[in-house]
C-alpha cells in the first residue's frame, strides 16, 4: 500500500513539474517579441510575456542585405519582465545603408 501511495506522489510532483515547464513557469514557448520599426542604426521591438511568472531574457535581432546576408547583430537583455507584461526594446546596430530586413528572437529564458 506505501509502494502505491509513493509512487502515486512521484507521478504527482512529475506531472505538476511538467505542467509548469519545469522552471516555474516560463520558456521561450510564451515569451513573444515583435519587430515594431527598422530605422538606420535601430530596431524597435516589443517583448511580451505571455508567462505565468516573471522573466529574464536575452533577446537578439539580426538585419540582413537584399542577398539574405547577415550584416548586423546586436544583444540585449530584460530583467525581471513581469508576467503579462510588454517592454519596448531597442537594438542598436552600426547604419548601414543595405539592410534588407530584420528580425528579433529569443536567444535564452533565464
């Protein structure tokens, strides 16, 4: 009967891990962010999460030319984003004149 509860327990708190993500709550899967405007130097961005609790992000937006050739990164970071709450971050790069197009992702969920 113990042998039974126990492992009704062990599949319990595996279960409550996994519905959480396992890392209270936040992964990339419910960190949304969104490319607001390119101008020459900057990347205008919105990071929303969509989490059950707050997050601390590493957020990286790359700019291509018309080739599809990376011409620019650029790394920042938010601490401690709220859950349900939206930040706008700005990515600085150095002024190309060919950029292409860009895009902004999530690099880590800390």
């Amino acid at each position: 009967m113990n042998r039974i509860l126990l492992g009704l327990l062990v599949m319990g708190m595996l279960g409550l891990a996994c519905s959480s993500g396992g890392g209270g709550g936040v992964s990339e899967t419910c960190i949304k962010i969104t490319v607001d405007s390119v101008g020459r130097g900057d990347v205008q961005s919105t990071v929303t999460n969509q989490c059950s609790a707050p997050a601390t992000l590493e957020l990286m937006a790359t700019c291509y030319d018309e080739a599809g050739q990376v011409e620019d990164r650029d790394v920042e970071y938010v601490e401690d984003l709220p859950a349900g709450d939206s930040e706008y971050v700005t990515f600085v790069f150095y002024p190309y004149d060919d950029i292409a197009r860009c895009k902004a992702e999530v690099n880590k969920v800390y």
